[in-house]
C-alpha cells in the first residue's frame, strides 16, 4: 500500500509507513530458507528500469535538475547569449549532478525553430538555446531527459501563449458550469494565477504531442529519454468540455437532460459519478499510452519519466493521475512525485520506503507471472523557491532520507531557484517588479558535498 499525506492535528500533513513494509523481501528470505534459492535470487534482486540504463544503473542514481517551465521574452533575454545554456549546463556538472531536464515544449511552443509547429523564433531566431546545452551535456557526459508541458498552456492574459487553443476555443478545458479556461475558470489555486488548459478529449491533442515529441528527437537526437510534466487536469471540477461529455456518453450509450454544460455535468455526476471520474483519468492515461507506443515503436530503449502528485488517492480523484495503474501497465520508466515543502524528512523517507516497497512488489507480481512489464524507477522531487527557500541543511536532510529510502534519483527544480549566477541575472531583467526578491540561499556548498563527483 502507497500511503497518502493524510493531515494531522495542526494542520501538519502525516505519511503514515505502509501496512507490509518489505512484504516482498520477506516473502524471498521464506523461500529461500525453505530451499528456493533461486526463486528467492530473482524476488531479491536489485529493480531498475530497462530504459533508465544511463541514469540509473551507469550512474547508480540519478541526480538531476529542470529549468522554469515556461518560455517568455521576459525570461528569453537571459539565453540569448549562446555560452548562457553551456554555462547552465556547466554548473550543473560542477555542483555534482548528472542529469538534465531542459525545457523543450511549454506554454504551447516548442523550444526550436520549427516549420509545422508553433516555435520560439520570435526569442531567439533560428537557432535554440537546447542546441548549445545540448552539445555541451554530450561533451560534459550529462544525461539529458527532454522536458514537455503538456496541459497546462500559460495564461489568459498572455497573448504569446497558447497559440493553438487560441485558435480554436473548443481545445479549451472546462469547468462543471461550463466555463473554460481561456475565461479564466482556472485559477491561482494551480498555479499562481489564472491558468489556461488544453482539453485531453479531442484525439487531436495526442497527435499533436505525438508530433512534438517525434520533431524533438528528430532535432536531437542521442538524448536519454522524455519527461512529461503537468500531465494531469487543473483540478476536480474540469474537464466538463463538450467533446469530453460527448465522448462518455456517446461511449456508453448513455442519455442525459439537459443542453448545457451544467446541466448535462450535474447529471453525469449524479447517475454515474464513479465512472466519470474513471473516465476523465482514462483520457490522460490515454495521452501517455499514445506516447508510450510512439516511444516504443520508434525509439525503443528511450526512457519516458513523468511528474506525478505525491498522494495517489488524490492524484486520481482531483487531476485525474491514476499514476499506480500507469505503474502496473508498464507505462513509464520512472515517476516523479515532488515533496511537498512541509514534509520533515522522516515523512518523506517514510513515503519514499513506501512506494519504493510498492514499485518493488508490482514488479515481483509480473516476475511471478513470467510477464515482460517495464519496472519504474522512483526519482523525488525537491523544490526550493525565493518565496519559500529551502535551507541548505534542510535540502541535505531531505537528501539523505530519500537515499536511506531507496529511491533511485532525486531531481531539483526549478533550477534558477538553485543556481545563484542564473537568479541573479532573472532578478535584475525583471526590474522593476524583482526588486523584493530575496537573495537566494548558497546551495552549492552542500550540493558538492551531496553529489561528489557527479554519479
């Protein structure tokens, strides 16, 4: 059993152990005292995902960071001088990590110039800040995940943003009053202001990520694998678009009253609340099947690792992340939950012993049942930000227990929150309005310390 933050009194958020702590192991030192050596060998061995070969058996753990999600002039102007991404990338060397995560697709651009998709040519012409880091993680041997944001498409206020919803209103994702995203139904709650989302019902938005990632690996090729962040909904009260209330129905040959929105929402949630939200989950497993298979049919051996909410109960039933069933199928390669900045460090180890056993046992289960099911990895996220920094000796507390929990990497982000060099040259292009930023914490002392020799 994952278990789930759960708060406690105060307010404080608990992870409580799991219920069978180690079941697995336990069950192979049972056979192997009975005699089954053999048995006992292949339930004790060490669990690694096939296609995170580099990052996690070559590298014994991956230690890796990602930028700020999205591209804006604002932040452009900080890349425009080619030796600015080597020197990101330098750094990340420097400080010990081994991994990269560098923005390819946000904010419903791709980070290149591109002749099909909507680019990025508007900031930097036609080259890409990824073509400098790109050829200087291969020369300083540093892996590299290409880094996708797949729903969320910037914000409504912002024209540069999400050029292809802006063009067509029903890719819009929508509330159960019907309201969309592009009138601002989605707020701060997510992600610190209004938001705008892509709707996962239209089949088109799958063959348009499909494309993205398929012209990314075109550009570059060689890199390890793909990262998929923001794969999930903004919240419980989405994704009430037509085509979604459509397509339940339609599949289910079920009737509702009702001709708008609202109405049609209220009804689907009293007469089959249970399957709906089955249903909203099955179009984002949907999304990442389809990259999956494109993954596996034309570049097999290329890690695919996603972003997932800690709590799996709440993953599934607000952004519609069944992320254990994603597990189970073999879908990904590695999932990301991202600590949340109150955990002490014996609740993140707690929660990392714990879905590190659970990964362990799926993968045992398959192994029982001689299927061929790709096993994923456990990377934790830590995330520091100038509002709410993370003190150096805490990042290292929090280090230690994910390692003590057997996770097979951690990942940083954002990086400019990390990187004092980067924050700076942020905070003064944002002048005025950086002014109030705080001076950022001196994390590479304790990075080094943390990652000699970088894995």
């Amino acid at each position: 059993m994952i278990p789930a933050p759960a708060p406690a009194a105060g307010g404080r958020r608990v992870i409580p152990r799991p219920e069978r702590p180690g079941a697995g192991r336990r069950v192979a030192w049972a056979l192997l005292v009975l005699g089954g050596a053999g048995v006992a060998w292949w339930l004790l061995r060490p669990v690694t995902g096939p296609t995170l070969v580099t990052a996690v058996a070559r590298r014994q753990e991956v230690r890796g960071a990602w930028p700020l999600p999205e591209f804006k002039p604002f932040y452009a102007a900080a890349y425009r001088d080619s030796g600015a991404p080597a020197r990101e990338v330098g750094w990340l060397r420097g400080a010990g990590l081994n991994s990269w995560f560098p923005l390819a697709y946000a904010q419903g651009r791709v980070a290149w110039p591109s002749e099909v998709l909507p680019d990025t040519r508007a900031l930097w012409g036609e080259w890409s800040p990824l073509d400098a880091a790109l050829a200087e993680a291969r020369r300083l041997d540093v892996d590299v995940y290409l880094y996708f944001v797949v729903g969320y498409a910037g914000r409504p206020d912002d024209p540069w943003t999400a050029p292809r919803l802006r063009d067509r209103p029903e890719r819009d994702m929508v509330n159960r009053l019907g309201a969309g995203t592009l009138a601002g139904a989605a707020g701060g709650a997510v992600t610190g202001s209004a938001a705008l989302w892509q709707t996962f019902c239209l089949s088109e938005t799958a063959d348009f990520l499909v494309r993205v990632v398929e012209e990314a690996l075109g550009r570059y090729p060689g890199v390890q694998g793909i990262h998929l962040d923001y794969l999930r909904l903004p919240g419980e009260d989405f994704d009430y678009a037509e085509a979604c209330l459509d397509r339940f129905l339609d599949e289910r040959g079920y009737q509702v009253p009702g001709d708008t929105v609202a109405v049609r929402a209220a009804a689907v949630l009293t007469r089959h609340g249970p399957e709906w939200q089955a249903f909203r989950a099955g179009q984002v497993t949907g999304l990442l099947r389809r990259v999956r298979e494109f993954l596996d049919r034309r570049h097999p051996g290329l890690a695919l690792t996603v972003t997932v909410e800690a709590d799996p109960d709440a993953a599934y039933r607000v952004f519609g992340q069944d992320w254990r069933g994603w597990v189970r199928e073999g879908l990904v390669d590695a999932i990301v939950p991202v600590a949340a900045a109150g955990w002490a460090p014996e609740e993140l180890r707690a929660y990392t012993e714990a879905l590190v056993d659970w990964a362990g046992q799926v993968a045992a289960e398959h192994r029982s049942r001689r299927r061929t099911v790709r096993t994923a990895a456990v990377i934790v996220g830590l995330e520091t930000a100038p509002e709410a920094p993370l003190e150096p000796d805490r990042l290292e507390a929090l280090v230690d227990a994910v390692r003590a929990a057997g996770a097979q990497g951690i990942v940083l982000r954002p990086l400019p929150a990390w990187r004092r060099e980067q924050y700076q040259v942020l905070r003064r292009l944002g002048a005025p309005a950086s002014d109030t930023w705080p001076e950022l914490r001196d994390y590479e002392p304790v990075l080094r310390r943390l990652f000699p020799g970088g894995g």
